[in-house]
C-alpha cells in the first residue's frame, strides 16, 4: 500500500503503515523543516500513513 508526499511539486510514493517522520527521514527530509497537510488538516509526525494518502509537505522557514 501506497501514500504520497508532496514537496515543491516533487511526488514522492512511500509505504504506508508508517509514520509520518519514519516515510521523511526515509526519504532524507528533516522532519522538522516540514508542516504535513492531509485533507486540508495539519498533521503531525507520530501520525501513521494510510494507503492512498496524499500530504503535502511545506517548507518552514525561519529568521533572525
């Protein structure tokens, strides 16, 4: 089963029954450098993907 993640137009396919931040760092994405957004609801990293998810994930930027 499938979920997709979605950076900067980028499409990434990643196993569901995971976590959040398991399918990131899998994929070389720091966990704390993305909000997740599922179905319009921001989620947070401990959630488990389900297969046909569909997150988009945006960039946090900070400053000084």
């Amino acid at each position: 089963m499938v979920a997709t993640l979605i950076l900067r137009e980028q499409y990434y396919e990643v196993a569901s029954e995971q976590t959040l931040n398991q399918a990131l760092i899998q994929l070389g994405i720091d966990p704390g450098s993305v909000l997740a957004i599922r179905d319009g609801f921001h989620i947070q990293g401990d959630a488990f993907l389900l297969s046909g998810d569909t997150i988009r994930l945006i960039h946090v930027i900070s400053g000084g």
